[in-house]
C-alpha cells in the first residue's frame, strides 16, 4: 500500500513539475521572441529612424527590455541626444548604433556588431519615392488649408475673392493629388514635364 501511495505521488510531483517547467519556458521563450521582434524592427529601419512603426518600437523598450540594463541605457543616451538642440543627425545615428547592438547582445546575436549595423541597404528608388510621397501629402494639405482660407475670404470679404483660373488650378489640384499619391512615379514625371514646359518658354 504504501509503494502505491509513493508511486501516486511521484506521479503528480512529476506532472506538476513538468508542467511548471512547459510554463517557465514559454513564458521565457515569448520574452525573448517579444525583443527578438523589437530589435528586428529598429534593425529594419535604422535609414530612416524616425519612421512611425520604428517610434512604436523604440518607445517598448523601457518594457520589453525593462531588466537589461546596458539596453535600457544605451535607449537613455538615444533619448538625450534627440533633445538636444541643434539636432545633429549623425549623433544620432552614432546613439541608434549603440543602442542595436546592445539590443544585439541582448536578444544572443553576438556577431552582429558596430560595423555591420552603420551599413544598411537604402536605394535611390526608395529614397525618392519616400520624398514624393511626403511632398505630396504636404500638398495636399496645403491644398486643404487653400479651400478653407477661400471659404474664409469668401464669406468675410467677397472682392478679395481668388481669380478663376486660381480657381480652376486648385480644383485641377484636388482631382490630381489622390491619383498622384496612389503613383508616387507620376509626380516624379509630372515635376519633370513641368520643368521642360518652363524651359521652352525661356
């Protein structure tokens, strides 16, 4: 009987130990998966830091490496340096380096270093398309303030009212401008076409 009993109970201390054990490294591999993820993104976007999804990432760091300290003062020194004013660009960018390869170590990607962080791939195209793609958007903002301060002028003083072919160019604008952003390209071509068009006439 009591071989029974030692036997039972061996088999519910083992159950509940493995169990307890499955937990403890799920819970740690989601920990390490979770910096993994993080430190994958801000590797991702180290051209261009300041993109919305990098801020997103960044700004988990306090939590997601919250018991690594050499991580969580490297994200410091990052911090400090986007205060200060002026704003010295390559400062920055020095800070961010640090930053992933504390991140580096951190997640166990030991090889990856200084060097191999400063390099990264950021093509022409990439660049350009980025630029248009805000150049645009601006516009069309602009072109949304125009309307507004039209509609203002129009109501508080009507002689000072906008000529029609402004008119006329702030509508073709506004028909323009949510084709133009789906094709970032065709801005490119139409700047281009613009500038010919200015050339002939000198």
């Amino acid at each position: 009987m009591a071989d029974i009993i030692t036997t039972v109970i061996s088999i519910l201390l083992s159950g509940v130990l493995a169990t307890g054990i499955t937990i403890l490294y799920q819970k740690r591999a989601f920990k390490h998966a979770e910096k993994v993820k993080i430190f994958e993104t801000v590797m991702s976007y180290r051209y261009r830091y300041y993109c919305e999804e990098n801020v997103r990432a960044l700004n988990t760091i306090d939590v997601v490496f919250h018991n690594n300290r050499e991580v969580r003062a490297a994200w410091k020194a990052f911090l400090d340096e986007t205060d200060k004013v002026p704003v010295v660009d390559q400062n920055i960018m020095d800070k961010l380096v640090k930053l992933l390869e504390e991140m580096a170590r951190a997640v166990g990607y030991k090889k990856i270093n200084w060097d191999n962080i400063k390099k990264y791939y950021y093509p022409n195209g990439l660049s350009n398309q980025i630029m248009n793609e805000e150049m645009l958007k601006h516009l069309q903002v602009k072109q949304l303030q125009g309307q507004s301060d039209e509609k203002s002028l129009f109501n508080s003083n009507p002689k000072k009212n906008m000529s029609e072919s402004d008119q006329s160019q702030n509508q073709l604008l506004a028909q323009l401008l949510p084709e133009l952003l789906k094709n970032p390209d065709s801005f490119e071509k139409l700047i281009n076409l613009s500038q010919r068009i200015e050339n002939t006439k000198r």
